[in-house]
C-alpha cells in the first residue's frame, strides 16, 4: 500500500530549512555558542551549526592579564557578523561577544552605581584605556588617583575596582574613575576612626 507522494511545497521546504539552521536563531548581529572543532596555527575553527564554519584569531581570545587556554570541543560564544563571506565561512568575532556581554553587565551596575572591575592596559592623550572584560573605558588622567601621580606603571595590567561616571552605547564609549572609589575609601576609613 504505497502512500501517493506529493511534491514538497514551498511551506514544506521552508519548515525543513528552519529545522536545519536551529529555529531561525542564528541571526547576523547576535551572539552564539559555537564549538572548537580545530586548532590551525593562530586561528580557532568554530562551528556554530551553520553549513560553514567560522575562523577566530586565538588573540580574540586572550587579553589584558588573562591567556586563551583552548581546547578542541569547548564551547564557547561568538558574534556573528555575517553567516557567511566571500570564501564561503561563517563571520565571527570573540571580541565583539565579549564587549556585548560587557555592555549588559555595565549598564546593570552604572544603573544600581555599583562598581566595576578593570585593568588599566594603554596611555592615550589626556588619560588611560581600561579594559572591562571586553569593553574599553576611558579613565581621564584627574580621575587617576586622589592626588595626581607622575608614574601610573605600577597601577598598569592590574585588576582594580572602578566607578562608572558615564556611559553612551549608541556612541560606545564609557568614562570610569578609580578617584571616585579611593575617596569614597577613604571617608570610611575615617568614619571608622571617628568611631
């Protein structure tokens, strides 16, 4: 008893294709778990269920005072940034993963004035670049310290805790101070004195 097969319609191949690329939520401009499938040279292969894979730069990985320890099978998150280029391979970027992850978190604490965790890890005009695990702060050269101080190396790729005075994702820039933090310390310290 053979069952008359008819031919697959538009609908029927759409369903099949939304099944193949995991329910449609592999969308350009969104972060996703992918898989180590291969180390080659400086580069990690990551297959994040689309038909290609993609190609990450180990450094992506890796940044101020921490290294990439990867391993083929981890899991890890990737931002995609085109399903896929002129050679056929899926766009991804760790870096860019990371700084959206970051921005999430920063805004959470800018919002309840609670403060961050940064390395200070570049000297620009007027101040310093802090990383914030993936997003990139500016900390003004006043905001340094309660006095000015001449040498920041000692204060340079070491984890310190910060405040957030101001914060634009549509501009995405982030200003930070560790005055802030050093003075509020420091009237604690001396509460407790006076206690």
């Amino acid at each position: 008893m053979a069952t008359a097969q008819a031919s697959p319609t538009r609908e029927d191949f759409a369903k099949l294709l939304d099944e193949t690329f995991g329910g449609g939520n592999l969308q350009e401009g969104s972060v996703i778990k992918g898989t180590i499938v291969g180390i080659e040279k400086d580069m990690a292969v990551i297959d994040v269920g689309l038909k290609t894979e993609g190609r990450v730069a180990l450094r992506e990985f890796a940044g101020p005072g921490r290294q990439s320890d990867l391993k083929v099978g981890d899991t890890v998150e990737v931002y995609l940034e085109r399903v896929e280029n002129a050679l056929g391979e899926a766009v991804l970027s760790r870096d860019k993963a990371r700084r959206e992850e970051s921005w999430g978190k920063l805004e959470t604490a800018f919002k309840n004035n609670e403060k961050v965790t940064g390395v200070i890890f570049n000297q620009v005009k007027g101040g310093f670049t802090v990383d914030l695990d993936g997003a990139v702060a500016f900390l003004p050269r006043s905001q340094v310290d309660i006095r000015p101080i001449r040498d920041v190396t000692p204060l340079m790729n070491v984890n310190q805790p910060f405040q957030i005075l101001k914060m634009d994702r549509r501009r995405g820039n982030i200003v930070v101070s560790r005055r802030t933090v050093l003075e509020e310390t420091r009237a604690e310290q001396r509460q407790e004195l006076v206690q």
